[in-house]
C-alpha cells in the first residue's frame, strides 16, 4: 500500500517549530506501521491568514474558492491520481472543515484515511465534516446575532471590567470549556453512529456508553432518549 503523508499547521512559526506537527507525525507514522504501508511524499501545508478553514453563517464558499487557497494539498491530490497511492491525514479537520473537498476528493476518486480512526470509510469521514461544518455554522450565526441585539441596544462591544488578568484567565478557561464541550459531543456523536451501521439499538448503545464511563457533556449518564436525540440532530444533517 502507497500512501502519501499530508500535514497541515496553523502558522509558519507552528511549521518551523514542530508545534502542532509532531502530534500529527505520530499518529500518521503509526498508521504507516501498523498498515504496513510504504510513504510515497510527504506534503506539510502552512495557513495563513488567508487561507485558513473559515465557516461562518454568512459566507458561502465553492469548491474553486476553497482548493485554490490550498496549493500544496493539490500537489498532493495530483500525486495521489497519478501513483493510486492514499492520502493519510491525523484527523479529518487536517484535509478540511468543509465538507466540499471531502467531495471533491471523493468525485476524483482519491482515497484518503484519518490516522486517528483508520476503519473509518470515507463516507463515515464526510458525515463527521458534516457534522463539524454546521456547528461551527451554528455558533458563528448565534454569535452574529448576539452583537447585533448588543448594537441596537447601544451597548459598546467588549467589557474594558475583563481587560485585565483575571478577567484574562476566565475568558480563556472559557474558550477551553466551550472547546472541550465541542469535541466530546463530536466524539459521541461518532461513537453512536458507529454503532448505530452495527446494528445496536438506542438502549443498547446507550448500555455500550454507559459501560465505557462516557458522559453527557452536562456530566450524566446516557439514556435511550438521549440517543435518540442525537441520531434526530444525525438525521437533521442528513449525516443518517
């Protein structure tokens, strides 16, 4: 099996410095191990400022706008059309947060695999980008009309009270919380519908969570109709 490695950091200083970059090498190096599989190329891609994943509720993007911004992972979809060899990323997020190049990738029959969940088909990778894409979605829309209700009211953007250390310390303990919150419902997200394509039933996978120690992201355990109200925001997203 030929694969070729593709990274992605977030700044340059990321890419020089291995921040970031050593975490994907790890797992994409394991995958190789374990697969037994041969690196054909290896691609590392810088964002910049204007060429990172940007969803918000008031931007519409095309598949044009969104590969042209990404020349290197084009080296490395023209390299794996003309050798057959698969594109091996961490994580999904590495290829995109749009959901557009999964189709594209997929319209020009380049296999990929996310290290992080190799038995993941590519189909299975797409519904999660899916998912992903209309969160962000979510909270960009949510946000916009936050600070338009703050403007019509005339109040003044930011508080000069949380300009300060503390106020520092509890904005970013925040941001983290909301982060944290973000990725263990993707996570349980991922673990339903796995099973859900094995066949298990809504008490069953409930069973399955509780048995794992997995948590709501309010700290509770699963019950049958918290699965059910996943799988009805899956099927919302056509993801089911």
């Amino acid at each position: 099996m030929k694969v070729i490695e593709y990274y992605r950091v977030s700044t340059a200083k990321q890419g020089q410095s291995g921040l970031g970059l050593e975490a994907q090498e790890r797992a994409v190096r394991a995958y190789l191990h374990s697969a037994g599989a041969e690196s054909v190329a290896r691609f590392v891609e810088v964002e910049s400022g204007g060429n990172k994943d940007r969803i918000t509720a008031q931007k519409d993007v095309t598949i044009d706008k969104l590969i042209q911004k990404r020349p290197t992972l084009q080296q490395a979809i023209h390299l794996a059309g003309a050798t057959g060899a698969t594109i091996v990323v961490k994580e999904s997020s590495r290829l995109s947060r749009f959901s557009l190049i999964i189709d594209y990738l997929m319209y020009l029959r380049v296999h990929f695999v996310c290290a992080d969940n190799p038995n993941d088909d590519e189909f299975f990778i797409k519904m999660r980008v899916l998912f992903g894409e209309e969160e962000l979605r979510k909270i960009s829309e949510r946000t916009r009309k936050a600070l338009a209700s703050r403007r019509q009211r005339g109040l003044k953007l930011g508080n000069p009270e949380q300009f300060h250390d503390e106020g520092r310390r509890k904005g970013a303990a925040r941001v983290k919380q909301l982060a944290l919150a973000s990725d263990t419902n993707k996570q349980i997200l991922d673990t339903i519908l796995d099973k859900v394509h094995r066949g298990m039933s809504p008490q069953q996978i409930a069973s399955h969570l509780n048995s794992i120690n997995l948590k709501t992201i309010r700290g509770k355990m699963f019950r049958t109709g918290t699965i059910n109200m996943y799988l009805k925001r899956a099927r919302e997203l056509q993801l089911v």
